[in-house]
C-alpha cells in the first residue's frame, strides 16, 4: 500500500503539510506510518518544520 500512496497522494500529501498540517496528523489522514510521510516529503524536496510548526534557520 506504502507504494500506491506515494505515487497517488504524494501532491496531496505536500499540500497538506504546506498548509501547515503535522506529519503525524498527515500520516493519520493516508493512513502511513510517521516515518513513511516524512521521507515522501523529504524526497520531495520539502523543506520540513521543527517541532512547534517553526521552520529551522537557513544556514
């Protein structure tokens, strides 16, 4: 399932998480562990957000 997911909601998934959802709380919705929306959103090229929705400073 883990591969149709990527390949049919992967739009959705970065949609989801620009708007501000969790990983966890976008894991929930699809169904997907944590482990598996965060790598689909890093392959992605996402930029991911530190706890508390805050982006990580630009080096």
């Amino acid at each position: 399932m883990a591969d149709k997911v990527t390949f049919v909601y992967a739009d959705d998934v970065v949609r989801l998480y620009d708007q501000g959802w969790s990983i966890r709380r976008v894991a929930g919705k699809f169904g997907c562990s944590y482990g598996f929306v965060r790598r689909l959103l890093l392959a992605r090229g996402v930029r991911l957000r530190a706890r508390g929705g805050r982006y990580p400073p630009v080096p």
